[in-house]
C-alpha cells in the first residue's frame, strides 16, 4: 500500500470520528401491512418491554405518535413516496407537512429524524429530480420552528446504488444519478445529518449464485484464510454488512464527501420462505439478527472505520401477513402481531435490547434427534470442565429418572445455559441443543431458571463442581475422557468458543 493511501485512509477516518461520536443503537421498523394490527399502545408497549429506545415509523400516524408521547422512544418519521412529488415540488407543503406532522407532536414526541422517501433512486426514479428539493423544502421548515438541531433530514438508500461493491475500495454510486448524489450528499454534510443506507446481506448472499458463503451472510466466524480481502487496503472483511457500508463509504469519498456518517435504516433476514428460498428459516432470522445486535452494539464498527458506531433498524418488529410479494416479504418480523416473538433472540438478559423473551423463560434442552455420541460427549464436558453441578442426576437424586442421555444432557445443558446468565451461544454444544421457553422440569426434578428455583444459578456465577468433578480426585461419572475435552477449566473454556459455540 502507498504512503499516499494509508495517508488518506486516516484522513478519512479521522473524518468519520469526527461525524460519529456517539455510541452505536440498535431500532426498529413498525410497519402496517398486519392482518390483525396491534394497538399503538400495545405497540409502545412492547418496544418499552423490550429495551427499544428507537423506531422508524414509515409514516407519521397521528395516534402512533401520541402514542409515543413521553415515552423517551427516539422516533424518525417517513415521508411516503406518493407524498415526495408533492412536497418537493412547493416549499408551502412541506411546511404543512412539518406543521402537521412534527410541530404538533413534539416535543412530547421525541422525534429526531424525518425520512424523505425510501429507496427513491431505484423504486420511483421519476422523482429523483425533486429529491434534494424534499429534503431543503423538510429542513427550511424545521429551520424556521427552530427545530434543525433536533431533527435531521435524509433519505434511505437501497445498497444496489452501489456499483462494483466488492472490494469495497473501488465501489461507486451509479454514475447516472451523480446530478442528485452530489448535492444530496452536500446538502446532508452542511446539515450536519447522516447517509441513511438498507443493508440486506439476505439478498446479497440470495443473488450471488454461491459466490457468498452464507456464514459469511450471517456474521457466522470464518478462518482467516476465508475472510475477504481488500486487495487495495489490504483490509479483511469477515460479513457482507461491513462490507456494504465501506462500499458506500469509499463511494461517498470518490465524490470528495468524507464527514457524513452512515446510519443502517433497514437490515433484517426473513424467519419463512418459500421453496425457491431454503434460507429463508428461523435460525437464520434468529443468527443474523441476534449476530447484527450484538456486532452494532459492540461498537465494532467496520474494517474501514473500526470503533466508528453503525447505529442500524432491523427490519422489522412485527411479521406483516398483508405484505404483498413472495412468502419471505411476510416474514421478516421479531414478532407476530399478537406480540409472540417469532423466536428468541440468542441475547437473552436483563437490560439487555431486544432480549424478546416476554417470559424471561428460556431453558437450553437436547434437540431432538440429535447424534447420541455427541449428546454424551457434550454432557460429560458440561459436568466437568464446564463446572455444572450434576449431583441431580445421580441414581436416586430427583433428575435421575428417565436415565438417559437425552433427559440427562437436557438437565445439564440447561443448568450450564443458566450458569452462565444465559449468554449468547451458550446453547449451542455443536448443535446437539436448542433453546425453548417450556420449561422441562418434570416431577420433583425442577429445572434451574424455572419457577421453582431449585438449583437455579444467579448472576451468571459458576459453581463449584460437585462430588463428579475430576477435582474430587476420582474420575467424573459423566466426564468424557477422549481427545476432545480436558478437566483443564482454563482450557476448555476456551475449546468451547470453538468446538461448542
């Protein structure tokens, strides 16, 4: 690499610190194409449930936003396509806009951003032409109720503006729309506003016919020698959405805009698809959203901008059963309409956003039809090195019966799930486990973390092991003995990164 580039590489980001400062969030998308639509309280119930401190409405429904009213949820409102003709086109109307849909409500309503269309270049290309006009009309009005400081102005970008995104260095924004990027971008780096970019590695990883490995889609960890290299930064890029938003990074910075933030206004993955869509599952949904959560809330940044926050919306809260289009269109929510998650994210936790446990009943059990052989070897790592306290299990304790590996590795991998605060990945054992909110206790054999409290383990603080620990000085009942584990705790913690999680 030249002097020259790694020169402008920390100019840049020197630039985006500079832009980006505050601790990366993590929102939602509420939209409305549901059968059975929830309330707007329910609605802000569940968000306050769930630790979700920010939502994009995709319009400016009145009784959601008295709804939101004090509750402290930060809101961008969307302006509707049909509506950006209008609006673009007579300062008068966007001021009506404004007056009506944000002057009115706040600042009750803490609205913080207005999103000016979505997708605009690529879904309704004829009002392109009156775009930035939009975006000036929008922001003169707040200017004049002295509200600018407090709410941005932008407009959400499909990532297919993005032209050769890979290696994400040499990407550029379709040329054909440089008479609207440019003063877009100029109008969005003087108002001191932020790039509003969907990212969907679901598509990508759909429509690169194999060429994207779906761990990589999913944030899954990859060797180093399968992570994507940057041959002109040398950069190394391990999941689809860093990449992405380098992409359109670097493409801002071919157009000399280099102090405009990105914020990520759609990302999701879809828990349902049709036959043509075999990823389309939930444990796809649930890896993808659970990894993205945790990736943003990390502050990992990205490899062009490490540390640098991308706060992202997943798409979306709610499942939208009257959502036209193939299957997966309507299956992209958290939850179903009712307020049942869809399944449960692996960020389980109190506090912790999105923790969509409306319960804070999850248990870790055997999946079903899972190999024998590695049901055993994984419960004898969990009642020796991994310090689980499995005296209930022995012959006349009250988790004894039935005596099987199944019922046995389901106790212990549920007390090793609890043991440690039910962090992400702890439910995994290669596979062999899986997590569910019915609580397996049976008889006088209660669970730990279920109702009854027996043995349950607080604050995510290991035991001691028992009397079947290697420690004890004799060989642990259920201690598997071969080539994979050892009774080294230091050791095989750290195996369990890589063979179990």
């Amino acid at each position: 690499m030249s002097v020259n580039m790694i020169l402008l590489l920390f100019l840049l980001t020197v630039s985006a610190v500079s832009a980006a400062d505050e601790d990366a969030f993590i929102g939602v998308n509420i939209g409305t194409d549901l059968s059975d639509m929830p309330s707007p309280t329910q609605a802000v119930a569940l968000l306050k449930a769930q630790n979700i401190r920010h939502v994009r409405l995709y319009d400016a429904d009145r009784a959601m936003l008295l709804a939101l009213a004090n509750s402290g949820i930060q809101v961008t409102v969307s302006i509707p396509n049909e509506q950006l003709l209008g609006i673009g086109q007579s300062n008068a109307t966007a001021a009506n806009w404004v007056a009506r849909n944000v002057i009115a409500h706040v600042p009750a309503t803490n609205i913080t951003a207005i999103a000016v269309g979505s997708e605009v270049l690529t879904v309704l290309p004829n009002a392109g032409p009156v775009l930035v006009s939009a975006l000036k009309f929008i922001h003169s009005a707040l200017v004049a109720a002295n509200l600018d400081g407090q709410i941005k102005v932008s407009t959400p970008h499909s990532s297919s503006i993005i032209l050769d995104s890979f290696p994400p260095s040499q990407a550029f924004f379709n040329r054909s729309w440089d008479p609207v990027m440019v003063p877009l971008l100029k109008f969005l780096q003087s108002s001191g506003s932020y790039f509003m970019l969907n990212v969907y590695p679901y598509y990508d990883f759909m429509q690169s016919n194999g060429v994207i490995p779906l761990d990589y889609a999913l944030f899954r960890p990859l060797p180093p020698n399968k992570e994507a290299v940057d041959a002109n930064t040398l950069l190394h890029y391990t999941n689809v959405f860093d990449a992405v938003v380098d992409a359109a990074y670097f493409a801002m910075s071919y157009l000399n805009i280099t102090n405009v933030p990105i914020i990520v206004l759609e990302s999701g993955w879809p828990s349902k698809g049709d036959s043509t869509e075999p990823d389309a599952t939930v444990e796809n949904a649930n890896t993808y959203n659970s990894n993205l959560i945790r990736h943003v809330l990390n502050n990992t940044g990205t490899p062009k901008h490490p540390g640098i926050a991308v706060s992202t919306y997943i798409y979306e809260l709610y499942n939208e059963d009257l959502r036209p289009g193939s299957v997966s269109e309507k299956n992209w929510g958290l939850f179903n309409a009712n307020g049942v998650p869809v399944y449960i994210l692996h960020l389980i936790g109190a506090g912790t956003v999105l923790a969509n446990d409306t319960t804070n009943q999850t248990f870790c059990v055997a999946k079903e039809g899972s190999d024998k052989k590695m049901l055993q070897a994984a419960l004898d790592w969990a009642c020796g090195p991994g310090k689980v306290d499995c005296s209930s299990l022995l012959q006349g304790q009250p988790c004894y019966d039935p005596d099987n590996v199944i019922s046995h590795s389901t106790y212990a991998f549920n007390a090793y799930f609890q043991q440690m605060g039910k962090s992400p990945g702890t439910c995994d054992f290669k596979g062999v486990a899986t997590i569910t909110t019915t609580d397996p206790s049976h008889g006088s054999c209660i669970f730990p973390g279920s109702g009854g409290r027996n043995g349950t383990i607080t604050n995510g603080t290991s035991t001691a092991p028992s009397s079947n620990s290697t420690s004890s000085g004799s060989p642990s009942q259920y201690l598997y003995c071969g080539d994979f584990f050892t009774s080294s705790v230091i050791i095989g913690v750290a195996f369990l990164s890589t063979f179990f999680f």
